[in-house]
C-alpha cells in the first residue's frame, strides 16, 4: 500500500510496497519525499490521475497498465494493476490518495509469452500443412508410381496417378492391399512388407518379379518391378506405414531375357555352323577373335591380337596384298557400301597348317562416313575346297577325254563330206551338215563344262607370249567358220598390233564372243570382227545383229552364273560362266571389258588389252 498526503503529496508505503521501488532504487529517499520528486519518468501519466481523485473525482482502476519506471539503476518497463482512491481528513476534506498496486509485469510477460508461443504454433501448423500439400502435388506429379500404405493392413492412403496406371481401373485408395490387389495373398512380397513394416529398415527390389492383373478382370500376368519401401515413423518413431517408390520394367526385363534367347541361340548357331567371329572396334584399334576364329589363323597363345601383326601376317603369302586391299575398300563406304565377302588361305602361327578360309562381314560408320567397326564370320572351306579341287580335276579330265574321240568324230565327218561332195549325194551332204553342226554344239558344251573347272578364284596364271592380235582372231574365226556353218563371220579390220599375253587364253575370250554372238543371234545373220588400237590399248570387237540385251541386265552379264531369264528358258545350251571367265582374263592381263547392246537388234562386245 502506498499514500499520498498533503500539498506535496508526501508519500508514505508500507513494506510490502518496498520490492516495486527496485534494490538500490527509490527506497528508502521514497519514503516522506515529495512524490513529484520521487516519480519525474512517470509523472506526466500518474499526476491526472491523482489530480482527478483529489478533485473528488471517481477512483481510478486499471489493470495491467505499462508504467515504465526508473528503478535498479535502469528504466524498467513495470506492468501494474492499480487502484487510487481518495483519503479524506479529520474535516472529511480529500487529503490523500492513496495507491492500492500489483505489480503484473510477470504476469504480463507470461501472458505475451504464452500469446507468441500460440502465433508461432500457429504458423507452424500452417508451414506443415502446406508442406504437406507441396509434398502432396510432388508426389502426385512424381513420374514414378508412388502409394503410402499405412498400418499393418497396409492401406492405400495414398496413390499417385502413376501408380494407379499401373492398375488401369482397379479401386485401391483406402483399400488394404490384399483386399485391392487380392492376387497378393500368399505373394512373397507381402512378407517383406511385413518385415519392413516390423524392422523400420527400407527394401530396394530390382527387377522383381510380382505377378499381377493390371485391371480386375484381366488375368494375372508376370510383371517386373523396381521399387523401393521406405518406413514412415510416427512422432515416437514407430513404423506406421510404408512408402512405396515404384517403375515397372517389364518390357525391359522381357526384352533383356529375349535379348539373352537371342544371345544363346546365336551362339548355338555359330557353334552348329562352326562360325568363327571377329569384331574390330576401328576406333580403338582393337580386335576381338573368338576361339575358333584363332584357331583357324593357329593364334590361341595370344590374349590381344591385332589387325597388322596378326591377321595380315597368317594369311598365306600369295593372298596377303589382295584381301588387304579389299579390306581396305571394305573401309571405304562410296567403293564397297561396308560389305566383305572373301575367300582366302590361312597358314597356321602355331600348327603352320594351310587353310581356307570364307569371311562375311560388315563394316560400320559414323555419320561422317568414317569406318568405326568392322564385324564378321569365318568358316572354314579346307574340305569343301579340297572337294571342288577333286571335282574341277576330275571335270578337266573328262572333258578332255571327251574331247579326243570329238576330234576324231570331226575328223571322220570332213572325210565323208569330201566322199559326199565327189559323189554328189545330197541326201549325204544335209546329213553331214546336220552333224556338223551337233559336233560344234557337242564342242561348245565340253568347252562351257571344262571352264566351269576353271572357275576356281585365282587360279588363273598366264602364260605370256608376244604375239599379233590378228593372228589371234584369224585362227579363232577359222575355227569357229568350220564348226558353225550357219552364220557369216566378217573379219575385216585390224591394225596389225603385237600385244603381250596368253595366246590361249585371250583366245578363249574371243571364241567365248564369236559363238555368243552365233548362239544370241538368228541363223543366216553376219557377225563382225574387228580390232583396232590407240597408244595405250588394243581393242577387240565382236557385233552380232541378234537378240540384243536390255539395259537393266547390262551389268550383270560378266557375273559368275549369270544367264538372261528368257535366254535360259529357251534351248540355247549354256554355263553363264563364259563371260565372266573372259572377264577375269582380261583384268589379269590389265585390260577392260564392256558390252554396248540395244535389245532386239544386236550387241558388240569389247575387250581391250594394254598395246606391247
Ligand atoms: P552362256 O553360256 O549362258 O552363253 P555367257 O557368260 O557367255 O554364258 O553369257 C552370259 C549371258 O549373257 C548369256 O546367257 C546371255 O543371256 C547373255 N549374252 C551373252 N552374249 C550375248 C549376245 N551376244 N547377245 C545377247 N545376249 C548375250
């Protein structure tokens, strides 16, 4: 209690008063001073409140009031509950007033304390629920299925849309997952649930296999999974559902086990068909060698083998420049488009045993037409090789065995023709001529069948002579004068040229023209042959007027085998190996050779060889 008395207002309080004044503030000058003295920081607010009670005005009340006061050597901020009311004197005039107060100022700083506390919840309420919301809409747009299945039940609380794309159609939100997906009963992925749900430690499933129905009334189907069950702890930190983070990858699983059958059966394959592979990475400069490939070079001490010390030098000498220049053509994507298709000798590093060896393969580029790989088989030929060596021998032999009696036969038929002439028996001459012209037909056979032995890669070795082309054609027309009586062969031209090269041979290349010319053309018709020459070449040219070729079978005339559909449908007898033959003999001696035809009307063949 505290009282004002007086004109000065003395002041007066009792001890229970003394903890407001503060320790080494006010007290105990307080006490009997002037009050205007003891209050300056505060009398600007208390001094119409005492002046009110004074003038007989009401008692003034207030609770909780601010009133700074300057007290333990500082301004303090002192909330007061405070009553003033009106002392009077012995004459019942007002003399006094006096103070009934509580100091509030820790009741006041609990109740703001407390008021903070309250906003601050507050907002934190509001931060958690949006986060919730945030983490809610990331979950829902996540581009992995994501549930949260809370409980033992393990209830779907939530699904993301990716999630239930997994299960077109199917009602699984708020659902226990064996009620919503019931083909789980039983499933082994229901254990580990449980076990994450009991041990609050994550799974991580990779290409799990979990069969289930995508709808519910589709049939159960194997579905792979990648997936992860992370815990969710409670306030306490206990389990109270699991959150699941899902992909399915079925289609990569399927396509990696058919990727795998493939693997297998190419293997099995290679292995059946006793393949060798190679793989060369272009880039790197590495070469990959499966077994059989090394056994086939005779390289299995080896671990790395390479392109330059290893391939090229195991190849047999006599094929070495060769197969490396295809190679490198097999590189150059404008010459070869990548493709390699060669056959080849092989002498063994380790056993030294000769081999032969067919290689198919591709090679592949980057898009600035660069060669980056280069793949491929090898199969081994030896026995087929030496099967055909054994049949071309034996072709070689027949034909020339046939070709002895044939010559006799030619022989007797010219005496009978000289008897049928003196004789004048014409029933003679027709069936002379009849036989010549079978003899000539039995002649172009044996001579198509014994190139067919002569077919063999590389085995074409010349026997060089220098000599003049005329000479060459003369003797060619001759012959082919006497054996086809049927047509008029014309040699007219030719620039009197020595020229270095196989007489036999070219001469094969020029019958091979001649009687091409009389089989594709009518019977009565002229065939021209002509040669001429410029500084560097000699050109041979055979024109017939017959059948002519079209355009589009132009180019595939000198390949092995190659017969015109019509021409094999009718009865002119053939290989299809004669022109690519001529071919081949002509390239070896450096030459060219071409054809220029309009179908229906006839064609000339050429050949050039390079002048001596
Ligand atoms: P073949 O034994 O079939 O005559 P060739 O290799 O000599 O074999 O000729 C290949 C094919 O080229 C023939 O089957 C024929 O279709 C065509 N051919 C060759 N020469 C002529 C030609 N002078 N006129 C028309 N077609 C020809």
């Amino acid at each position: 209690m505290f009282l004002w008395w007086g004109d000065k207002l003395t002041q007066f309080y009792n001890d229970a008063y003394r903890p407001s004044l503060g320790s080494n503030g006010k007290h105990p000058s307080a006490l009997g001073q002037p009050a205007v003295e003891c209050w300056p920081e505060i009398w600007p607010v208390i001094k119409p409140l005492i002046d009110q009670v004074l003038a007989g005005g009401d008692a003034v009340w207030q609770e909780d009031q601010l009133i700074p006061i300057y007290r333990n050597g500082q301004l303090e901020d002192v909330y007061w509950t405070f009553g003033y009311s009106a002392v009077l004197n012995d004459t019942g005039k007002i003399e006094g007033v006096l103070v009934i107060c509580h100091e509030t100022t820790e009741k006041v700083n609990t109740f703001n304390y407390l008021q903070r506390t309250k906003e601050d919840l507050e907002f934190a309420q509001r931060e958690a629920r949006s986060q919730n919301e945030r983490l809610k809409s990331l979950f829902m747009q996540a581009p992995a299925g994501i549930c949260i299945l809370s409980g033992q039940e393990f209830t779907f609380e939530l699904i993301n849309p990716r999630y239930q794309a997994l299960f077109p159609g199917r009602d699984l939100l708020g659902k226990p997952l064996v009620q919503a997906l019931h083909e789980l009963q039983g499933q082994h992925i229901i254990s580990v649930l449980q076990e994450v749900y009991s041990t609050g430690i994550p799974f991580e499933g990779n290409e799990l296999l979990v069969p289930l129905a995508r709808t519910d009334t589709g049939h159960v189907e194997d579905r792979y999974f990648n997936f992860v069950y992370q815990p969710r702890l409670d306030v306490y930190g206990h389990v109270n559902a699991i959150l699941t983070f899902v992909f399915e990858v079925t289609d990569i699983v399927r396509v990696k086990k058919e990727l795998e059958t493939a693997e297998e059966t190419l293997k099995l394959s290679l292995l059946a068909a006793e393949l060798g592979t190679f793989d060369m990475d272009l880039e790197k400069g590495t070469m990959y060698w499966d077994d059989r490939c090394r056994t086939l070079f005779g390289i299995s001490h080896k671990d790395t083998v390479t392109y330059e010390k290893d391939f090229l030098t195991g190849l047999h000498i006599e094929d070495r420049d060769k197969i490396k220049e295809i190679i490198d053509n097999v590189f150059i994507k404008s010459v070869s488009n990548g493709d390699y298709d060669v056959q080849y000798r092989t002498i063994g590093v380790e056993d030294g045993i000769e081999r032969w060896v067919r290689a198919k393969g591709k090679a592949y580029f980057d898009k600035n037409d660069i060669a980056v790989r280069f793949i491929g088989s090898v199969l081994d030929i030896t026995e087929l090789k030496y099967i055909e060596k054994r049949k071309n021998d034996f072709i070689a032999i027949v034909s020339h065995e046939l070709k002895t009696p044939l010559t006799a036969l030619k022989a007797y038929i010219q005496t009978i023709e000289r008897f049928a002439l003196k004789s004048n028996e014409e029933a003679v001459k027709t069936l002379v001529e009849k036989s010549n012209k079978q003899v000539a037909k039995m002649n172009d056979l044996i001579n198509g069948f014994l190139n067919t032995s002569r077919l063999d890669e590389g085995s074409i070795a010349l026997v060089k002579s220098t000599f003049n082309i005329c000479d060459l054609i003369s003797s060619c027309v001759e012959n082919i004068t006497d054996a086809h009586k049927s047509h008029l062969i014309l040699f007219t031209e030719c620039s009197n040229n020595l020229i270095e090269g196989d007489y036999d041979k070219l001469g094969q290349v020029i019958n091979n023209f001649l009687t091409n010319a009389i089989k594709y053309s009518l019977e009565g018709s002229s065939i021209n042959i002509n040669s001429y020459s410029n500084d560097k070449m000699v050109i041979v040219k055979v024109t017939d007027r017959g059948i002519g070729i079209k355009p589009e079978n132009l180019e595939n005339l000198f390949k092995r085998f190659y017969r015109d559909e019509a021409v094999s449908k009718s009865r002119v007898p053939g290989f299809g190996i004669g022109l690519y033959l001529a071919a081949e003999i002509v390239q070896c001696h450096g030459g060219e050779i071409w054809v220029e035809s309009e179908y229906g009307k006839g064609s000339s063949f050429y050949f050039s060889i390079p002048n001596d």
